[in-house]
C-alpha cells in the first residue's frame, strides 16, 4: 500500500535545496545558508518528498486519498541529521576508564594498562552476534529519537578476521531492520591486537591479505578506516592499507590528527579519501592543502568534550573556505554519545561555528561525507523523506541554543513516522 503524508501549517520549513543548487557540499561562507518557507506544507509519497510549499500557495494535495495528515502547526520541519562518523558497535562500556582518567591517568597511560581499544575488542570478542546486535539496535533507537536519519557505522573492535566480520554482519542486520540510512566502514586498522605485539607489520598483512578480501566477498564495507595517529598506525602504513582497500572498491575515510600532526592529512588527500575525521589538531599547512579539494574534514567536538583535548579550529577552516561536517564519533571510549544536537552546541560554542554553519556541517556535508548528497541532507522533491518535527520552539537555533533538552517531537525515516 503507498504510504501518503501530509505534514501541513508548519511554521518554518528550513534548509531547503532550491532547484537548481547542485552543490553537494557547502564551503566558507555558503555554510551560513538556511532556504526556508514560512506556513508551510510539504507532502510525502511512499519514500520521497514530492512537494513542498507556502500554505497559500496549496495545490493538489487535498484529492489524495488514503492519507496522513500532520499539523505542524508552532512546529519547525527539517532534515534529519547525517552522523558521518559513528562507533556503536561494541560490547558493554568503558566507563571503568572513564573514572581512572577522571582519578589522573592519561587517555595515553589507560591504553598502555590495557584498556582503550583493547579493552574493547576484547571484550566484543567474548559477546555474541546476538548479544551485540541488541546493544546496537538500542544505540541505534537512541540516535534516531535524537534526530539522525542516516549513520555510518564502522567496525574496529574486533581486530581479528572473525570479530571484525561479526562487527559488520551486526551493521547489516541493522540496516536491514531499521530505517536508518546506514553506510560500513571496515576499521580493522584501529589498534594492534595483543597476539600482534610487537609484529605490526604482521597484523597489516592480516588486514590486506584476509579481512579485506573477505569482507568485500561479503559486501560488508562501504569504506575503509584507519587510526593513523603515534602509537597506531604512520602515515606509511595508513597509505599501504588505504590502497589495499582502494583495489578492492573501499572508498578511504580515516581517523586523523586526533592527538598529533602526522602529515596524515596530506595522505588522505593523495588517496582521495572522502572525509579526513578528528582534526583536533591542524596546521595551517593541512588547513590550505583542504582547500578546493574532494575530501572533507569531518570534526568531532563531543570526543574534545569528553577527552579534554582541543578542539578542530572550526572557525578558521570556515574562514580559510573550507566545507566541514560535524559527526559524533559515538563510541565507548572517547564518546559515548550519539546526539547531533549536542555536537551542535559544543560546534557553536566551543569552535565558534554558527547555528547555520553547525546545522549545514551535519545536514548536507555530513551528507557529502557518506556519499549521500542524491538522497540526503536537505530538503528537496526528490530527495528522501527523512524529516525531524520539532516540539514547538521559537526557531532552529533552539535546538542546539537548548543543549540538555530534546526539543525533537517526532522523526519520519523513509516516509515512515519512527514516533
């Protein structure tokens, strides 16, 4: 049966793609951009949004049949979020961790006592496909009432063959049974596992000659990661397994600049990754070298929050003209969070962006960041019915103004009204 909706009186319908705008990512200044109606209606067929409009300017909808109105009146209308940068596959929590750090060990003295990473794969490797898929499906409902439509997910605690595919097939079982938009990210490269101490090179060739291989056997990934920071994984070996993943089809998206300033950025560059994620630190060098180039930095403010490390120079990136996405980076580690809205806040107050830059950097280029920019990020017809209702507030800005409150009363996911 179609499923027709009608989500009519909406006081702002914002960050409308006009007809015409190709862009697929917005840079500088153009950040800034909100497209909106005020009184508005936008109307819903099965998936898809096929038209939108000021309330005075109705035509057509009312001979539909069979269908679901929604009165947004005193309510805003936008699309949902886009998490580009997500880790919430994983066993249990950290937050064991989280007290020793808060009691003076370092991020840096938790891992070598064989917490961290570790901690987690280990841990994973010990739970069923079963077990974390429950975990999962939990994070990912949370996500979704916080306003996310889409999510990359990626693997990386579980550091052998057998723990990364069960990490990933836990990926495909929730994008067959959610509405989420999902995209795999393979990140076997996060840490060297204990049975490789010391042979780093070993456990590289264990990614290249097998994990690789039979994860794209089994479609599993849509890209491939690496943690390409001192004490991981070097610029070197970050080039060697990004092309390994490049000949078998994985677009390269990886962690970079969280801690140090490697170079890894230019490697990402000179790989053509999609999205270089972290940046923490940045070098003006790394800043011009971003510039007019494919790969887009992807920042993430709740990790600096959580860790207590600086954060992505935002202000200076827009400034210089460069497209940044805003991501979450939820993990059990670093940042045990999926919320948008709150990366949001912390992305205005903490690194200057402004409340159009924030929304833009995780509607249309968070979009970008997961290949997604035909299907996701704004509203236009055509474009995927993933819409975020709000509760009724004065204006969008509230949302992020408002940073311990859920002002999200309802979220439409592929035409489908989540709650």
């Amino acid at each position: 049966m179609e499923r027709k909706i009608l989500i009519k009186n909406i006081k702002e319908l914002a960050f409308i793609q006009e007809e015409g705008d190709i862009r697929t990512r917005l840079s500088g200044s153009e950040m800034n951009e909100c497209t909106s109606i005020l009184n508005a209606w936008l109307a819903i067929e099965n998936n898809i949004i096929v038209g939108f409009g000021a309330m005075d300017d109705w035509e057509g909808i009312t001979d539909w049949t069979n269908l679901k109105i929604i009165d947004a009146r005193d309510k805003i209308v936008l699309p949902t979020f886009c998490d580009s940068h997500s880790h919430i596959v994983y066993a249990g929590n950290r937050e064991g961790e989280w007290v020793d750090r808060l009691n003076g060990l370092t991020y840096e003295e938790i891992a070598n006592n064989g917490g961290g990473i570790i901690n987690s794969a280990l841990k994973l490797r010990e739970a069923s496909e079963d077990e974390l898929y429950d975990q999962a499906l939990t994070r990912a409902k949370e996500v979704i009432s916080t306003g996310t439509g889409a999510l990359e997910i990626k693997s990386g605690y579980g550091l052998s063959l057998e723990s990364e595919l069960k990490i990933l097939r836990v990926i495909k079982r929730l994008k067959e049974n959610t509405d989420l938009t999902i995209k795999s990210t393979l990140l076997a490269a996060h840490a060297v596992p204990p049975e490789f101490k010391g042979d780093k090179s070993g456990y590289i060739d264990l990614i290249i000659n097998e994990i690789i291989p039979q994860v794209t056997k089994e479609g599993l990934a849509d890209y491939i990661d690496v943690f390409c920071e001192k004490g991981y994984f070097d610029n070197d070996d970050t080039r060697r397994i990004l092309k390994a993943g490049a000949a078998y089809g994985l677009t390269s998206k990886f962690h970079v600049n969280q801690f140090t300033i490697s170079g890894g950025v230019q490697v990402g560059i000179e790989e053509n990754a999609l999205s270089v994620d972290h940046l923490e630190v940045l070098a003006d060098d790394e800043i011009t070298a971003l510039k007019d180039v494919s790969t887009i930095a992807t920042l993430l403010p709740s990790c600096s929050f959580f860790l207590e490390i600086p954060y992505s120079p935002a202000r200076k990136m827009i400034d210089e003209g460069l497209p940044v996405a805003l991501a979450t980076d939820f993990n059990p580690g670093s940042t045990p969070s999926g919320n948008i809205p709150f990366v949001m806040s912390l992305a205005c107050v903490k690194m200057k962006m402004k409340p159009n830059e924030a929304f833009n950097a995780a509607l249309r280029n968070g979009a970008y960041a997961m290949d997604l920019s035909e299907s996701h990020g704004s509203i236009a017809i055509g474009k995927k019915a993933n819409l975020i209702i709000t509760k009724p507030i004065p204006s969008y800005s509230y949302i992020p103004y408002s940073f311990g409150s859920n002002y999200i009363e309802s979220v439409i996911l592929n035409g489908k009204v989540q709650f």
